[in-house]
C-alpha cells in the first residue's frame, strides 16, 4: 500500500487520532466513504457512456 509498512501506518493512524481525537475519526470516514462512493459512480458513469458511443459508431 503506496510502499507503506505496518510501523509507518501505525504511526500515521496514531497522529490522526492525536489531532481529531476519536469522537471525530468516525465522522472523517464517513465523508471519506461518502467521497469514494460517488467517485466510484462518477467513473462507472463515464465508462457507461464510453461504451454507448462505442456501440453507437459501430
């Protein structure tokens, strides 16, 4: 995972935890999961509409 090892991850997960504290870790992955989600749409979107003109010039 982008050439992270386990000590570094921990590392990281810890200062999150220091700067939001755990009452705002919960709501941070919400938006996240959110944000991924609709990326996620937005991509199947334009690989629907690729796929439609594809057919449409054949």
């Amino acid at each position: 995972m982008f050439g992270l090892g386990t000590q570094e991850i921990l590392v990281i997960a810890l200062i999150i935890l220091l700067l939001f504290g755990g009452k705002k870790i919960p709501e941070l992955m919400k938006g996240l999961g959110k944000g991924v989600k609709s990326f996620k749409e937005g991509m199947n979107s334009l690989e629907d509409e690729d796929e439609k003109k594809k057919d449409k010039d054949n």
